[in-house]
C-alpha cells in the first residue's frame, strides 16, 4: 500500500494563500533590479544620497550600485 504523500496537497493550499505575495515579490526585484542597473558613474555623481552617504560607504557601495558602461 502506497503512503500518503502530504506536500502536494501543502504546496496547493499555500500556493492559493502565497501567490500574491510570491508574484509581488517577484515584480518588485524585477524593477528594482532594472533601475539599479540603469545607474552610471554619472548618475551617482549628481545624487544627493550619494554624495551624503559617500564618505562611509564609497569604497565599498559605489561599485555595487554603479554598473560601468
């Protein structure tokens, strides 16, 4: 006799309570994603947050911001 497996039922009814949240999720990092690679050197140099923030943290934020053309 085969044992009952529980997760497909589990992910079922997660899934209708989850997907709003999960495709949200999924929209948000894709723009985030797509403004934050659209930045140059140029963009972060006319920024005030990053001119504010710059003596912290330049060494090791603006090259993870910044995508070089």
């Amino acid at each position: 006799m085969r044992k009952f497996d529980p997760w497909p039922v589990f992910f079922k009814r997660e899934w209708k309570r989850n997907w709003p949240f999960l495709v949200g999720f999924a929209v948000t990092g894709t723009i985030i994603t797509k403004m934050s690679l659209g930045l140059t050197e140029e963009d972060a140099k006319n920024s005030p947050f990053v001119q504010r923030h710059k003596r912290y943290y330049a060494p090791m934020l603006l090259p993870i911001l910044i995508q070089n053309p």
